[in-house]
C-alpha cells in the first residue's frame, strides 16, 4: 500500500487519525468510482469502513462491509486474501453490534479457509480471524474454548507482535471469564510486557485493553483499589483515541459501573 493510491489513508489509519483516514479514503474510493472492476475503489471503502468501526460507528462499518462483499468476491474471488480480509473486519465488527454468534461463526470459517490456503498472509489472516472467533466465544460465555483457542493460536503464532498481543489479551478475557484472576492478570501482565515492546501503531488498536484486563482481575481478586485507577486510565485513554461509542470505552465504562455498585 506504500506506492498506490492507499498510501496516505492506510499512513493516516496506522497513525490512529481516523477521521482523516476516512475522508481520506473515501475520497480514493469517489475519485476511482468509474471503472468497474478497478480495485482501488473497494479496497479504499474497506479501510473506510475500518476507520469508521474505530471511531464507534459500528453499524455503519458493517452496513459498508456488507456492500463491499459481493464486489471484493467478482473482483479478487472467493478465496483471495483481500476477500478473506474483509470477511474478517466484518465479522469482528458483528461483534461491536453483539452479533456474537454470527461473528464467532464466520471467523471460524475465514480460518480454516486461510490455513488450508497458500500465500505469505494467509497465516496472518488465520491468525486475525481466530482472534475474532476468542472474543465471540468469551462474549458468548464459552470461556473454555476460548482459552483452548487462544493457546493453541498463541502456541502456533510464537511471534512477539500485535497478533500475539491480542490472543494474550483474549487469553487473559476467558480465565476472568472462569473466576479464574491470579492466571488472567498474569497473562495480562505478559501481555503489557509485550505491548511495551511494540511500536506504537502495531499497539494503538489495544488502546485501553491491558488496562482492562489487568483491571478486571484485580476486581475480580477484591482489589478494587488498584482496579479503579486502571479502569479510568482505560476509559480516558478509550474516549480519546476512540471516542465514546466504541465497544472498549463501553466495556470500560461498564466496568467502573461495577466498580461503583460493588
């Protein structure tokens, strides 16, 4: 993307200027409208979409992803990975809207296509898509196969990058799922210490989401008072680089809800 025409709306969405990558790529996507099969056009309303679920308007994301798919599949096919890609922004977005079984079912699917397929992204891919498919399963209460998921994909990874951040981070969710807090904020623990490690746009996505785990364990150990603090750092930290209709700055409010009625 570093040479075409999506260069300065993925720089803008990795830099966490959201608004801007929107504009940005939305304006890609109206100059390149003509063409039918030109593949510019779609790619810029998929990161569109992408920044606009950043910005909590995520109906708003799916109802574009939704669009986009019938065109992305004449386009690049089926089982290209530009297709397999979109597929799974949308099914993580299904998530933000509590359409946890739907997402949980397509990212199930999005992986075993992109494990069984060739190409140098496809394990990436797989990877993103089992991420999503842990968060539908912790939000569906099936704390179990999550955390069997998540270590399988953690043991299959064995790289220090984003991806392991977050299936750490979604390891860390289902064992608070299962009471289970000393080994959640222990894996919470390794995940900050791998966040700490990234540079800042491969963790900027994870705004928040350390704070929360850590958080939510401690809660849930009877240490409200080193809980609370982590909780409003998460929140703050949420609203400003979110806004407050994204999914964590909910999921962060919610916890200091608790927090207050304990």
């Amino acid at each position: 993307m570093t040479r075409t025409p999506l260069a300065r709306a993925t720089a803008l969405y990795q830099a966490g200027r959201y608004a801007e990558a929107e504009a940005e790529a939305r304006s890609v996507a109206a100059a390149r409208s003509g063409p039918r099969d030109d593949t510019f056009a779609p790619l810029a309303l998929g990161i569109a979409a992408l920044a606009a679920g950043a910005q909590g308007r995520h109906v708003e994301a799916v109802t574009t992803y939704d669009a986009l798919l019938p065109v992305f599949g004449r386009i690049f096919g089926a089982e290209h990975s530009q297709t397999l890609r979109l597929r799974s922004n949308r099914a993580q977005a299904l998530s933000s809207l509590a359409r946890h079984t739907e997402c949980e079912a397509e990212c199930a699917a999005v992986a075993r296509v992109a494990a069984r397929a060739a190409g140098p992204e496809m394990p990436l891919i797989a990877t993103a898509a089992r991420n999503g498919q842990i968060y539908a399963l912790n939000a569906l209460g099936r704390h179990l196969e999550a955390e069997a998921l998540a270590r399988g994909a953690i043991d299959a990874h064995r790289v220090p990058d984003r991806f392991t951040l977050v299936l750490r981070l979604g390891l860390a969710r289902s064992l608070n799922g299962q009471d289970r807090h000393e080994e959640a904020l222990a894996e919470a623990g390794r995940a900050d210490e791998l966040s700490r490690t990234l540079p800042k746009e491969q963790r900027r996505a994870e705004t928040g989401a350390v704070e929360l785990a850590m958080a939510t364990a401690l809660l849930g150990l009877g240490r409200g008072t080193e809980a609370r603090p982590l909780a409003e750092a998460a929140q703050d930290a949420c609203v400003t680089t979110f806004g407050p209709d994204h999914r964590r700055t909910t999921e962060a409010m919610a916890l200091l809800a608790r927090m207050g009625s304990a």
